[in-house]
C-alpha cells in the first residue's frame, strides 16, 4: 500500500465516524440540493442542453493544440503576454519572475483551483511575497491554514460558530459574531490588501479562442476587483478550459450556475480581452495569461481518460456522491477531491500512488447523472483501476488472491469446495481489513449449486 493510500484510510476512517462533520456537509449539501432543480427550470430541455455542452467540449479537446494557437495568436493582438508552463514549478517561476520585475510584495488572489496546485501561497511565501485569498471561503480557509475542501465551497465543512471562532482567534474579533458581521469584517481586512498589492491574480473558468479573452465567473466581486485593480493581472489556466468561441458561453454560463450553485446565473461574470486601452481609466497596465499543462497532456493522450478534460469544475459530482459525503474534502489529500478528483489525479501525479482513489467509490453512478456535461465519471473509474493493474500497480496478495478467484470462478468444483467454512475461514482470516468495521463473515455452509442437487435429485 502506498502512502498515499495509507493515509486516505487513516483520515477517511477518521471522517467518517465523526458525525458532527457529516452533519455539516450533509447540511450544505442538502441545501444545495434544494435549489439546483429551481436552476434547472430556465433550461427547456436540461438533458439536451449538458448533451450540447460535451459536444462542444468534445470539439475544443479534439482539436486543443489548434484552439490554444487560436488563442494565444488573438490574446496577443489584444496586448495579453501570453505564457506556457508545462510544470507546476515552471508555472511559479513565471509567476516569481513577474513579481520581482514589478517589485512585488503584496498580491491578492481569486480563488482558483489551478493555483492550489500549485501550492502558490506557500511558494510566494517562502519568497517574501504575501499572497492574500480575497474570496470569502478561501480568506476563511487561509487563515485557518487549511487547503479547500470543495471545489465551489471551500469552507463548506465550517459551521457559522466555527468560522466565528476562528475570525476571534485570528483576528481578534468578538466570539460570537452573525455571518453578515464576519462578511463585513473580511471586508474590511482585504479592502486594504486591495490598495497595498501590486499584482492581481486570478484564474478562469474559461478561454475563449476566437476572441483571446478569458471568462470568470463568481458571486463576491473579488475576482472583478483582483483582475482590474493591481497594475498587474496575472491569469493561470489548465489548458483544457478552452471553448471555441465566446457565443458558447450563452450555454456554458447558466450550466455552471446552476449545477455549482443552483443559481440561474452566477452574480458576476466577466470578460477579460487584455490590459487596459489609453481611452480605459481602469484596469490593470499590464495582463499575463500563463497557459498550465501540470500533467493535462497525459489525460490528452488517454483515449479513455481524455473525456475527463470536459470537466468545467461545479463540483455537482462532489455534492452527488456518498463516499464524499461521508469523508469529506481533505481525506483525500489531493487538489481535486471527490469522483472528478479521484479520476483525474492518478494521471495528473502517479497511478501507482493514486490508484486508490479509484476505488473510492460505490459506483452507483450518481457522480455520471448530475455531471454538468454528461462524463461518464464511473465508468472512468473502473477504466483507472483496469489501467492500475495493467501497468503492474498492484501488490503481490492482491495478484495472488484474484488468481485463486479466477480459478475458482472458472471451475465449479472448486467453487464448491471454497463454500462454507473454508471460504469463511480464508476471508476473515487473509482479509483482515474488513473486520476492522465489520463482524466476520458468515457464508453458507452448501454451495447454491449442491443444495439444487439434494433438492432436485
């Protein structure tokens, strides 16, 4: 067993005992799950329209490299420096690069998943650059030094009372403050990191070839006040957020709406062509976009996997599925948690490391009938653990135990004589995983196909 897993099973084991935990999610997520169906109303036919959506996703993967030249070719036009990264160390040296050219000692940032890759806020850190989170969920996550434990609500684990103890403990606020108090405390805080930063960075929900612009969808305004107000405008963005053109975002938009947060349309929706013009009183002087690879091109040269990339990240899969909603976010110690997550990161970072994760599943196939765009995410998942044992990721007990499976299964004598007690005795004894939460197993002392014989003799 690999580290990894040995520790998705410590914390997962951990979670899914504690109910005070899975009282606050399955709150959440319940509260979710009573607004996404008003959502879905202003869509005529939500089925054809998420069948309309991986279309047009199909289309901007298929032909990714030319969708990508489209884009850097446009954005250039419009004045955007356009960079590539094939690593997640290469993208941060750009981004140091940057910082150290425009004397930068202070950056606010939106939230973005791509840059939790990238563990940025610690690298800028450890640079003498501080890196503030502007958007609420990720203020409260940062100052509670924890990673986000959602995809679309990173402090979805916290109830009102814990993030009021963590403002007085951090901050020094009462004990016992309401929501709208602590929302206008945090506004407060980062208003100030708004005037004092020099450099902005953002991610995007999309790329929009055709126009070089990029789109960014949010609910707060603090990607809007990230991207316009420093001098400086860094984007990151998985190359696979591409659309081809930017009338897709007449259907892209309200899906993501409505599968990440049950809304028709997200408050704030922006689309950001480049720097500011000379007629402009505002927006940034200068706009980078740094185009991220971090191991995408591996999921692009999967035939099977490559469906993944369709992903437009709203998190439903996450909402959606029982293993979450019991362990939560953090147990599984990767960028990307959840059915998305568990498919994508063995190829992002290292199958035999990950390979785990594919197995963190019922396969009920709930995670593939409220995708946004119709990835077939349990399917992916067994093709992970098929590609886990064909690339020899497995040990040596489980090769030996599915050999005698195999045999067994393949002859029904042997089937038999595996019946009963022995077949107890071999799982409760070679198993010992399954009675840590379980009682031992009990199988039948006759096999179905001799109790038929002495009954139909």
């Amino acid at each position: 067993m690999s580290d990894q897993a040995s520790t998705f099973h410590a914390k997962s084991t951990i979670k899914a005992a504690d109910k005070e935990h899975r009282r606050k999610i399955n709150f959440n997520i319940a509260r979710y799950n009573a607004v996404v169906p008003v959502g879905k109303q202003q869509f005529t036919d939500v089925h054809l329209a998420r069948e309309r959506a991986k279309n047009v996703k199909w289309r901007a993967i298929e032909t990714l490299d030319k969708q990508l030249e489209t884009y850097e070719a446009a954005a250039t036009k419009n004045g955007v420096k356009v960079l590539w990264a094939e690593t997640a160390e290469e993208a941060n040296e750009h981004i140091l690069r940057i910082a150290r050219e425009k004397d930068c000692r202070s950056i606010v940032k939106s939230k973005s998943m791509v840059t939790e890759e990238l563990h940025l806020n610690k690298f800028l850190n450890k640079h003498g650059i501080e890196s503030v989170e502007t958007d609420l969920g990720e203020y409260i996550q940062q100052l509670d030094d924890e990673p986000p434990y959602h995809i679309v609500t990173p402090a979805m684990h916290k109830s009102k009372e814990d993030v009021a103890r963590l403002f007085a403990d951090k901050l020094g606020t009462p004990p016992h403050l309401t929501p709208q108090q602590l929302t206008l405390v945090a506004r407060e805080k980062l208003r100030e990191k708004y005037r004092q930063a020099e450099i902005g960075i953002t991610g995007a929900n999309f790329i929009l070839a055709d126009t070089g612009s990029i789109a960014v969808t949010e609910n707060e305004g603090n990607g809007r006040l990230s991207c316009s107000y420093p001098r400086t405008h860094i984007a990151i963005v998985g190359i696979e957020k591409v659309l081809p053109s930017i009338t897709d975002l007449a259907l892209f938009w309200p899906l993501l709406a409505t599968y990440g947060t049950g809304q028709r349309m997200t408050v704030y929706n922006s689309i950001i062509s480049g720097p500011k013009r000379r007629e402009e009183e505002d927006g940034p002087e200068e706009m980078y976009v740094i185009l991220l690879d971090n191991g995408r091109t591996n999921i692009l040269q999967n035939p099977k996997q490559r469906e993944s990339l369709y992903c437009i990240r709203c998190g439903a899969c996450l909402n959606a599925c029982p293993v979450y909603k019991n362990i939560g976010g953090h147990a599984y110690g990767t960028t990307y948690s959840g059915p998305i997550g568990s498919v994508i990161t063995p190829h992002l970072k290292d199958l035999g490391e990950y390979k785990h994760l594919s197995y963190a599943s019922s396969l009920c196939g709930n995670c593939t009938e409220v995708c946004a765009v119709k990835i077939n995410l349990h399917e992916l998942l067994l093709d992970n653990r098929a590609e886990a044992v064909e690339s020899g990721a497995y040990t040596f007990g489980e090769r030996t135990a599915w050999r005698f499976w195999k045999m067994a299964m393949l002859k029904r004598s042997l089937m038999d004589l595996a019946s009963g007690r022995i077949k107890g005795w071999v799982v409760n004894t070679f198993v010992p995983d399954w009675k840590k939460h379980r009682s031992p197993l009990h199988f039948p002392k006759k096999s179905f196909s001799q109790q038929w014989r002495e009954r139909n003799r």
